[in-house]
C-alpha cells in the first residue's frame, strides 16, 4: 500500500507527480444523480492553482479540470469518476544540478531511504502539485454537502507575525492572501514580499469553518471526525501542525472557561461558546466545525544552505526555480477539500448507524 488513497465510503484516490505528464485523481463512492459539470470543480482549482497573484509561484498552470469517467449527461452515474489536469509548464532544467543534494526541510532524504530511488524532478509525489486531485475531489464533495446545507470556509488567519484581528468572510477572496481582516492582508502581503526579495519564505495558520455540520457523524474510537479531520489536514504538504477550536489555547484554561455550556435556542440544542469546534467525544455537537493548520515557510527557497550528497559529503544549496514565498494562501481551497471529503465521508457512514 502506497498511501495514496482517502476515505470509507467516500474514497478518493490520486495521483501523478509534479513534473510528470499529469496530475489527477479516482473519485469512489459518490452517490448516482448529482448534477456536475467541469466548471463545479474548475472554480476550485483556480484557486488552488499556481500564478495567480504576485505571492505565489510564477509558474503557469492553467489547471484546466478533465473528467474521464462517472458522468454521463451531467449527472454522476454512480460509478468512479476519474479526473485529470494536464501538467503543462514543468521546468525539470532546475533540478538536474542538485540532483545529487538534499535539499533542507524536503522529502529527498526520506523518500531515498524508503524508496531506494527518488523523482528529484520537483518532489515528486511529496510536491504540492499532487493536492489537484484533493481539490477535484474536495468540489464534488462540497457540492454534495450542499444539498444538507453544509457550507465550508477556508481563510488564511495568520502569516509570519500578522493575524487576521477581525473575520468577515466576504472580505477573503477580495485579496491575494485570502485573509478575512482587509487590513492585516496587507501587513501580510508586504511580509511575503520582503520574504521574496529576501530569497526566503514565511509560514502561516489557515482556518475552515465547517457550518450547519449536524450533530451525530464520527465513529468512537478511533474514527473520531477530529480524529479524522486531524488525519485529512496534517497530510497536506508543509502542515506541521493542527488545532481543533481553542486547541493549545485550552491548555492555559480552566475547566469552568473552557467547558461549552448547553443551551436551548430556537428549540434547538446549541452552546454558549465553541471552544470544542463542534467536536465532542469525536461527534460532531451541531456547533461550527473549526480546524486551524500550521503551514511552515516553503522548504524551497533561493538562499545558500549547507547541506549533504547522497554519498553523505558536505555541500552548498541554493535552490533555484519557481516557488511560493509563503504556501498559506494557495493552501485555502486545499485544506477546505480536505475538510469537505473527511465530512462527506462521515455523513454517508452516519446514514447507516441507526434505524431512525
């Protein structure tokens, strides 16, 4: 088993690699009869995609979506749907000088001793390049979760020393770091650009909000939608680490603080506060799903580090080519998809944990 797939009854399988002809992915278990077309899954994609704006990699991707299989007249016919992007601007020339090299904070090392052998042609299967597929799949989820009102959120809460101080959702997709507060975006922009101008890079926390999630989906024990959530995100390249609602902030509460009291409202279960995220005992309580992820700077960056051959002797790097100064705002839609197949997952699983 090579770890290339994700999910129970909801399953999705990618892959590709980044210099490789093409990236995609297999989409299983979506239901027979939902309307989808290639555009419901483009607008994702172009949001994921490289190029987009003067903090990310310049390289061109236009990502344009193929789907290959499981439609037939717009409607899902049930069976798998295979999509793919065509890779179409790899520049391998940057890599064939520091084949040999282990480049600091990259896969290169692991993937020799796991492997034996290694794609040094931009990572590989450990590039960025492969969440496509997760993006593809992720839209055909959220378009799923639609039809039970669940909506799905994604923002860039922080990057270096800059945090979003307020949050109005309709502020994120206004500016190029997709960050709620307008003018923290631009503290942030100022930031990845001097990081650039620096041959450096900047590390950030991207939050999703899952809302109108019902209460009831996650499976004791070690299934729990925390759990799982935890799992979907952390796999993500660059995140290194992962909160769910108050998270590490709990540590430093008391029990009466950090405890969600019950309430009714609009005859309906809810609480005072959401310092839980939604998730009690691995089940979802009704409340906002909240999950934050810690992205770290991009490994790859344009300044001289010391490093070692794979022959173990000492050496100089400096990895040249097209790479984000800071990945948090591309990793929006990614980490959204990663939400939205973990919860589409759970909800078709809760349809058989009770008789009614």
């Amino acid at each position: 088993m090579d770890g290339s797939s994700f999910g129970k009854l909801f399953k999705i399988t990618t892959w590709g690699e980044s210099h490789g002809s093409g990236v995609g992915v297999v989409v299983e278990g979506c239901p027979a009869g939902l309307p989808l077309k290639e555009s419901d899954i483009q607008k994702d994609l172009d949001r994921r995609r490289t190029g987009q704006s003067k903090v990310t990699t310049t390289r061109k991707e236009g990502d344009r979506i193929q789907i290959m299989s499981g439609i037939f007249k717009g409607i899902t016919t049930g069976t798998p749907i295979a999509m793919w992007v065509n890779n179409k601007d790899a520049d391998s020339s940057k890599y064939e000088s520091i084949k040999h090299l282990y480049r600091p904070g990259h896969a290169d090392y692991t993937y020799d001793m796991k492997y034996g052998f290694r794609d040094y042609r931009g990572g590989g299967r450990a590039s960025a390049r492969e969440t496509v597929g997760r993006v593809a799949a992720g839209a055909i989820a959220k378009k799923l979760l639609a039809r039970d009102n669940i909506t799905i959120t994604g923002f860039t809460r922080q990057i270096g020393h800059h945090t979003a101080e307020t949050i109005n959702f309709k502020e994120i997709e206004k500016n190029i770091v997709r960050c709620p507060d307008a003018k923290t975006a631009k503290k942030m922009v100022t930031a990845i650009m001097q990081a650039r101008k620096n041959g450096d890079s900047l590390g950030g926390v991207v939050e999703v909000v899952a809302r109108g999630v019902p209460a009831g989906l996650g499976e004791p024990v070690f299934d729990k939608l925390d759990a799982d959530l935890a799992k979907a995100v952390m796999s993500i390249p660059a995140v290194k680490g992962v909160e769910i609602g108050a998270g590490f902030q709990t540590a430093t509460m008391t029990g009466s603080e950090c405890n969600d009291i019950f309430v009714m409202k609009n005859k309906k279960v809810t609480t005072q506060t959401n310092n839980a995220g939604g998730i009690l005992g691995g089940i979802s309580n009704g409340m906002d799903i909240v999950v934050k992820l810690v992205v770290k700077p991009t490994s790859s960056i344009n300044k001289a580090q010391e490093t070692i051959t794979q022959k173990g002797k000492k050496s100089e790097i400096r990895v040249e080519g097209r790479h984000d100064p800071c990945v948090a705002p591309r990793a929006v839609p990614i980490a959204e998809a990663m939400v939205a197949l973990t919860l589409i997952d759970h909800l078709l699983r809760n349809k058989t944990s009770r008789l009614t």
